[in-house]
C-alpha cells in the first residue's frame, strides 16, 4: 500500500463529526495549555517584579539587554527547527509514518545543537563584545557575554524539546517545558534572593537564569526518550528536506526580531539610557498579558494545522481558527481596556516607584497585540502549510520598516517613538499575513463579528 506524502494537501470531504472532534481537540489542548499559561503569567509577573526591586533600575535594564540577546541568539541557534519539528511529527503521524518522525526529532537536534554552539562561540568571539559597546552603549553586558553564550546553548535545546512535545499533541508537557518550568524555577532563585535581602549583580542574576534553564533541560530530555524511542515505523526524511523546511522559518523568526521586544530594545538601548531601557523592556512585558490568549492558541493550534492541511480539511481548519480567534479577542480586548485607562498605576503596582512614566509604551504596543490576536493564525497558518517564504517576505519587509522607524523617531520621540514605530509595523504584518493566508491557503483566520464561538464554547 502506497504511503501517502504528508506535504500534498488533497481535499477530502470529512463526516459530520470531524468538526465537532477538532473543537474537542483544541478545547482540550486550550484548557492544558491555558492552566498552564496563566500559571506561567502569574509567575513571570511575579519574577519580573522581584528582579526590578532587586536589581533596580540600571542593571534590570542590563538584563533585559542580555536576556534580548539570548533570545536572539537562541533564535539563531535553532535555524527554524523548533516549528519544522512540530510540522513535521504532526504530519508524519497524520499520516501513518512514525519512522520519519523519529528521523526528524533526530534531525533536529542534531543541527540545533550545532547550530547553537556556533552563534554561542561567534558571541564569545567578539561579536558578543561589538554589540555590548556599539550598539548597547552598556559597561555591565560585557562582563556576562561568555554566560549569556552558554545561556544560549542551554535555551535552544530546551525550546526544541519543548516543541517536540508539541508535535506529539501532548500540550502539557510542551507547555510546561515552554517557560513554566523555568518560571518556577526562577520564582524560588530570585524569590529566595529577596527574602535573604541579597542585591545579586547582573552575573549572579544571569547566573540564576542558566540554572534554571538547564534544569528543566535535563527533566525534558529524560521525558522524551521513551516517546521517540517508540517510534516505528515506515517513513524517513532527509537532511536537506529538513533544512529547506527550517530556513525559510529561520528567516521569518530572525525578521520577526525586528517586529517584538528585540531590535527595538536594542535602539532603545543605543540612543537612550539604560533607565529607559528598564522602562520600554518591563511595558512590553506586560504586553504580554493582551496577547496571553494568541499564545495560548499557538501553542495548540501548530499541530493540528500541519495535521488538517495534510488531510485536506482546509473547510474544517478554517471554521475552527476563526472560532478561536473570535474567542481569544474578548479577553484581550478587556485587558487592552485596562492598560489605556490604568496603565500607569499597573506599572507603579507591579515594578515599583518610576516604572509609571512607561504607561504610554505599554498603551501603544498593546494595541498591535490586539489586532495581531484578532486577526489570528494566519502567520502560524502559512508557516505550517509550506509558504514559509513568503512567510519570510512579509516579516522581513515590516522588520525593515519597524526598524527605519524606530532609529528615526528614537532620538527626538524617545521611548514613546520606538514604540509607536514598532506597533504601526507589527499592524501591517499582521494584515499582509491575513490576507496571504486566504491567497495561498484559501482560508482566513480572522474573528467572526458573531458571539456564536464563544457560545459554543459554553455549550461544548
């Protein structure tokens, strides 16, 4: 019997049941991945505002570089592996060959693991230090670059083993390893600094980070020996099948750095001091909030996307984004709500005296998150359907335009101007991939002006 190709996408009409069995599957992953996220929120919340009272407002500002930093290098150091494992496990297994799915968790950490030793060792070269004293103006980042390279090693195979529990659909454990297993572990280091009245320096705090990455490292990787190790099968899959699937993402996750809390910093950082640096880094943390319920579902919805693509329900795949994106709207929106009106208060409560005046950063970057919620998966879409070029083209092409921006409107507009660059450009991006999504796909994944979702929902 011929083995079929999970990349060909060939419409198949479904029974009745089958949306009703994908809106069980996502309820199901939502709730895993949504007790576990706002878990996670509440810790980070927690953690951010014990590390602003321990560090104060200069070296906080120093970490958040050096975390910008990390997340960059991590980014790097994956090659776009960590989406190209869960597309690749979800339609391998949707399809019957467990034996390629093997090959590509093989596959992929064998390149991550290469790939992240190698932007970790051109950091430790100099790269580390030339961005340290040209492009942060920072003396503090310097001393910690040799940390922050093996915090990047440490990071990038923890994220692609987190993905590839998100592969097999087991969100829990996908979630867990995500960041809230590093969320506990950081809330008891730096807590535990806190309560001893400790002032750690900016090593002792990236320190802290390391540990608590790799520990939650050497528990994913124990997990996930029994799972692949029981994958038999037919199927396998190439080296070269694997990186003309990662690069194109690699790209678009290196673009996408110029489009969230990343290059913007990074121009922060240059052109003001590191004090507002602190402020535009903890705004865009609480960010985080509105966009809470868009995480949520790219946790879940990466699967079952690459699944149903690869099965031909595109119909069934549409009905169920567009619901999820109508339900995840409504608590963003609230929390949108609360910003503009209490923005400054929120600041002062969570991070503590002189973190109000970043209550018009927080304003400005919350309003793209809600527009990016509301337009939905599109972006995840493409990128699990086979158009990561394009993908890249669209992310690219607003990264540039965020850029220009921010670097023309920071010296006179300060933080108050990067932000407003950043969001015009994240707006964009997430209009083109809405409509590039319904060009290639033949699906939109935008919210319905229709309480029907959210009322299924409760009938469900």
């Amino acid at each position: 019997m011929a083995i079929r190709d999970p990349e060909l996408s060939v419409e198949a009409p479904r029974p009745p049941s089958a949306a009703a069995a994908i809106r069980r599957r996502l309820a199901r992953g939502s709730a895993t991945v949504f007790i576990g996220m706002t878990a996670g929120t509440l810790l980070t919340l927690l953690v951010n505002a014990v590390l602003a009272r321990l560090l104060g407002h200069d070296r906080l500002g120093a970490y958040f570089l050096v975390f910008s930093l990390v997340t960059f290098g991590t980014t790097i150091g994956q090659l776009g592996l960590d989406r190209t494992v869960v597309r690749l496990i979800s339609a391998s297994l949707g399809t019957g060959q467990p034996g390629r799915a093997r090959r590509a968790i093989l596959i992929a950490f064998g390149l991550g693991t290469v790939g992240a030793v190698a932007v970790a060792a051109i950091l430790v070269a100099g790269l580390g230090d030339f961005l340290a004293d040209r492009v942060y103006h920072s003396r503090a980042v310097p001393g910690v670059i040799t940390l922050a390279a093996l915090w990047i090693i440490v990071n990038a195979l923890l994220s692609l083993a987190g993905e590839t529990f998100r592969g097999f659909q087991r969100f829990w454990p996908a979630t867990f390893f995500s960041g809230l297993a590093v969320d506990i572990l950081l809330a008891i280091g730096f807590g535990g600094l806190w309560l001893a009245g400790a002032r750690p320096s900016l090593e002792q705090a990236v320190g802290v980070s390391i540990a608590a990455s790799a520990i939650a490292l050497v528990v994913a990787a124990g997990m996930l020996v029994r799972p692949v190790a029981q994958l038999h099968g037919p199927g396998t899959v190439r080296v070269r099948k694997v990186t003309s699937i990662s690069l194109p993402l690699l790209g678009t996750s290196v673009a996408s750095f110029m489009l969230g809390t990343g290059v913007d910093l990074w121009v922060v950082g240059h052109f003001r001091p590191a004090s507002d640096v602190a402020l535009y880094g903890a705004a865009s943390r609480l960010v985080f909030f509105v966009a809470t319920p868009l995480i949520i579902v790219s946790q879940v919805v990466p699967p079952i996307i690459a699944e149903l693509y690869a099965r031909g329900e595109r119909r069934q795949l549409e009905v169920a984004l567009r619901n999820v994106s109508t339900v995840t709207g409504i608590p963003a929106a609230a929390v949108l709500v609360a910003f503009l009106i209490a923005g400054g208060p929120i600041m002062h409560l969570v991070y503590g005296p002189g973190f109000a005046a970043g209550a018009t950063v927080l304003a400005i970057l919350s309003v793209s998150r809600l527009v990016a919620v509301c337009t939905g998966s599109s972006g995840t879409t493409l990128m699990m359907t086979g158009h990561g070029r394009t993908m890249f083209a669209i992310t690219l092409g607003s990264g540039l335009a965020a850029l220009s921006g921010e670097i023309l409107l920071a010296p006179g507009y300060g933080i108050t101007g990067v932000a407003a660059a950043t969001s015009c450009a994240q707006i964009a991006q997430n209009l083109l991939q809405l409509v590039f999504a319904r060009i290639h796909v033949g699906i939109w994944t935008h919210a319905r002006m229709s309480l029907e979702p959210v009322l299924e929902l409760i009938r469900g």
